[in-house]
C-alpha cells in the first residue's frame, strides 16, 4: 500500500523510528572509530550483482522534514538549557560566602534547633519517669511478692565470682566451710571460723577437728548478716576477721533462697528464724555450758531478736544479744529507707506499699521483740547511717531500757560520730570495737594482746 510520494506505510513507520532521538547521535556524532555501514570500504564490491545500489536518495517526504524539524529544535533546546545551567553553576560559585544578613545568624538557628531537639527529649523523658512514677505504686500494691523482693534483696548477686566452698580466698585460711539441713531438702551453707590463736594449727583440718574447737574456752558468736548478698561479703569477713583476732569463733550462714550462696529455698521471715535457730542449736549441742552470742546485722538484728525471743520464751536465753545498724520494725525502716525517699509523702504511702509488707507477714518487730527478751543487749549504730537512720537505733534503745523483761539485765547503747564515716556497716574499722565487747562482755583479752 502507497502512502504519499510512493512510499510504503512500512517505510515510513521505520524512518520514523531512525528520526527519533533515541537513535540519533544528536550534535555529538558518531563516537570515534565508528563506521556506518553505508560507507564502510568494498561494500558495493560484495553486493551482488543482481542487487543495484539506487543512484540517488528519493526526496524527502513532508513526514521526514516534519521529524527533521522537530529534532533540530530539540537539539537548540538542550543546548540552550546547558547553557542556562552554566549560567548559574558560575553565579553560584561567584557569590560571596556572606550575604545581607548578620555572620552569626545561621549559627544561632543551628543552635537553637539543637536546644530545641534537647528540650523535646527531655520533655518525652519526664513524661516516661512521671509514667513510671505513677505506675510503680499500682504494681506494688498488685503484686506484694514485689515488695517482699525488695524486702530481702536475695535477688542481689554479690560479691561476684566467689567460691563460698573455699573460704581462704577472701583471707579466712582459719575457716570451714560445710552445710546444714534445717529440713529435708533444705542445705544452708556455713562457715565456721576459729580464733586467731588456732589459724596455723587449723590449716588442712577437717570439719571433725573444727568442730572440737567449739569446746574450748573461747566464746563463739553466731553472726547473723543483713539482707544483700552472701556470708563472704566485704565487710562481713572484716567482722569476722575483728572477732577471730578477739579471740572468738565466729559462726556466719546464709538464710535459705540467696542468690549467688549455697543456700536452698526462697526467703521469708520465719524461714529465715528457722534457719538461725537450726544453726543456734548445733552450735550450742557442740558448746556445752561455754558461752554463745548473738550478733545480727541491719536486717539480721530482725532474725536476731526473734531467735532471741524464741529461745527465752523456750527457757534457755543467749548470753548477750548484740545488735549492729537496728531498726525499731520493718514498716518504720521501709518508710525510712532511701528507696521510699520519692514516695514517701505520697498519699496513700502506707496503704500502697507498707501494707504490702505486711500481706507478706513480714513484720520484724524488733521493738516489740524487746518485751520478751532476758538477756544483756549491746546496740551499735553510727549517726551517719543512712540506710537506716541513727533515729531508729536510738528509738530502740529507749524501748528497751524501759522493758521489764529486760530490767536487771545490761543495756547498752554505743553512739559511732558522723566524722568517722563508719555510715551502714564499717563499724567493724573502728579500734575501740575490740574495747567495747570486752567491756560490755566481761570476757577477757585474747593472749596475743
């Protein structure tokens, strides 16, 4: 079919396709070296003879001078717009680095959107901690195995990576380590460290030999640690480490459910009487008539006085009971403690968590306690305590040297000064310690003394 000039619609579909851009080389050219085949040399030579080369172009159609037309203006288009980039990429460059405005000005509002980038997180922070604040209350009060948690601390790993079998590690070559059994499937770890005087004898001794010691005249304590951490904590071995060079044995364990000890069970306030009891009695089976003292620390003077009351409501009272860092009860000390600081003028305080203490039946009552003991009582406590106050410790003493169950027998409190900074538990650093016992204990000097 003939489509205008005597060319074919074919024909002229392909000329258009040649004319458009895509597959023109445009003002560039050809790239180097190229050769249409048109031109390329001998290509008449191997046409074949029956093939004849027109002797001229036809002459443009009115399509081919339409395309023609449009790509020429294409061409000048891009031409002129490469220019007119040009133009500008020289402006650009040109132009001074300052302008009209003030030099620090971009500074400023790059400053100022960094303040306000802070401000906005800080402000998202305190919507979290507000949150957080509010919601803390509520899942106490929901969920009161918290607050026992929190109570006992036996959660808290510490000191990291000790073996408690091999008590030489932490200075302690004098001591024991073995295990007890307050119930069937129940093993609570003990140390149990002789007098100074025997450290060179004790070396390699078996727990036979440790035990045999426990008839000689030298009195025994029965120390009964707070709540964080195990029996081979730092400042408790320096206790120990006093009381040997004092010339004591000195029995330490850890209550049932400590993690990181050797102890079995979960914590609770008569389990953990339990355990001291089961602890007192085998050191007393081993004693005879020789003298047993009791020694709690912060929450161990809890665990103290409830041993105490049980063994003199039993008829067979300790030979002293001393108390260091001691509370009046645990719902006074919970509501003294750092941790209540955020909390405690918060309405409802009491019903949100000392409550929940209480539905937990943890109650050490040490001043109630004090009604029902018949033994001397020592009180050590430093002003600068802050884990729990001097007030409480003094608050104590007052109730029991008022008690009657306590009248005739010797009460003593010792005050430690804020300037020696002996705080929760460094009493044991002070020099006159050794002094004090000696004094209140009527027991006589260690002979290497």
């Amino acid at each position: 079919m003939q489509h205008g000039g005597g060319v074919t619609r074919c024909e002229s579909v392909a000329r258009l396709v040649v004319a458009h851009p895509l597959f023109t080389w445009g003002s560039i050219g050809p790239p180097p070296g190229f050769r249409r085949p048109d031109s390329s040399p001998g290509r008449d030579a191997r046409r074949p003879a029956s093939v004849s080369r027109p002797a001229s172009r036809p002459p443009p159609s009115a399509s081919d001078a339409h395309f023609a037309d449009m790509r020429k203006r294409r061409t000048s288009t891009t031409v002129e717009q490469e220019e007119r980039d040009d133009a500008l990429e020289d402006e650009e460059s040109s132009r001074p680095v300052t302008d009209s405005t003030h030099p620090g000005d971009d500074m400023r509002t790059f400053a100022g959107s960094r303040r306000g980038g802070a401000m906005s997180k800080a402000r998202c922070a305190a919507r979290w901690l507000l949150l957080v604040y509010v919601c803390v209350p509520f899942v106490v009060k929901m969920c009161p195995s918290i607050q026992a948690k929190l109570v006992f601390l036996n959660f808290v790993r510490f000191p990291f990576f000790l073996d408690l079998k091999r008590p030489s590690d932490v200075g302690l070559n004098h001591t024991f380590n073995f295990y007890l059994q307050p119930q069937e499937t129940l093993n609570i770890g003990v140390w149990h460290t002789v007098p100074a005087e025997m450290w060179r004898e004790a070396k390699g001794k078996s727990q036979e030999w440790f035990e045999s010691t426990l008839s000689s005249a030298h009195p025994a304590v029965l120390y009964l640690h707070g709540n964080t951490g195990t029996r081979g904590g730092d400042h408790r071995v320096e206790l120990y480490k006093v009381l040997s060079s004092s010339g004591y044995h000195v029995l330490a364990f850890d209550y049932r459910g400590e993690l990181g000890g050797d102890s079995d069970g979960s914590p609770s306030e008569g389990g953990m009487t339990a355990d001291a009891l089961s602890v007192y009695r085998w050191l007393k089976e081993r004693r005879g008539q020789g003298q047993v003292y009791i020694w709690g620390h912060s929450l161990g003077t809890g665990v103290a006085t409830n041993l105490a009351r049980r063994l003199c409501d039993a008829g067979s009272p300790p030979d002293a009971l001393i108390l260091e860092s001691p509370f009046t009860n645990i719902r006074e000390e919970a509501r003294s403690h750092p941790f209540a600081t955020v909390y405690r003028h918060l309405p409802g305080f009491d019903w949100f968590f000392l409550d929940a203490i209480t539905a937990n039946d943890i109650r050490f009552a040490n001043d109630d306690n004090v009604n029902h003991i018949r033994c001397p009582v020592l009180i050590l406590h430093a002003e600068d305590d802050h884990v729990v106050p001097f007030h409480l410790g003094k608050k104590l003493y007052e109730t029991a040297a008022n008690s009657r169950s306590l009248s005739g027998h010797k009460v003593q409190f010792v005050a430690f000064p804020s300037s020696l900074a002996y705080r929760h538990k460094f009493i044991y650093s002070s020099p006159r310690l050794p002094r004090i016992l000696r004094d209140f204990l009527a027991t006589p000097p260690p002979r290497n003394e």
